[in-house]
C-alpha cells in the first residue's frame, strides 16, 4: 500500500453497496444496508484519531471527552485500538 512522505497511510475510501448478508459465525444475524455508503480503506492511526479528538474538540470548545491517547501499543503511525464506535 503507498504511504504518505512521514510513512502513514494514504487514506483512501471504497463504496460499500446496500444490501442484504448474514453476519457472524456461530450466530448468524441478518443485516440489511439499505443506502450505500463509503468507509475507510486503511485502518485509523493513533495521528489520524488525534487530529478527530483535536476537531471535535475545537468544534465542542473543547468539551469533548474522548481520549486523545486511548492505545496500548503507542505510536502515532500504529493503529488506534481501545475506542468504540
């Protein structure tokens, strides 16, 4: 995958159609899209989480509480893990 000049990730999209498909592996659940949407291609760096908490916060003055370092494994090119959706 190409990389940016400081090594992280291009951030690239691709277009999830709406649908229908069965989910899961014991369990299936059936889930429907039901519009087309688009999701990022790579996965979310612990730089790119900051810059979302750094705009949420100057649009929310400052009032969000996400945690702008919430990862284990620290490294702004690593992936940010410990969030939710």
């Amino acid at each position: 995958k190409e990389r940016n000049a400081d090594g992280s990730p291009i951030i690239d999209f691709v277009k999830v159609p709406g649908g229908k498909f069965r989910m899961g592996d014991a369990e299936k659940v059936s889930v429907t899209i039901t519009k087309p949407f688009e999701m990022m291609s790579t996965q979310t760096t612990q730089k790119i989480w900051k810059g979302v908490i750094d705009l949420a916060n100057a649009h929310l003055s400052g009032k969000s509480s996400l945690n702008t370092a919430p990862s284990n494994f620290k490294g702004e090119l690593n992936p940010v893990e410990q969030v939710s959706h």
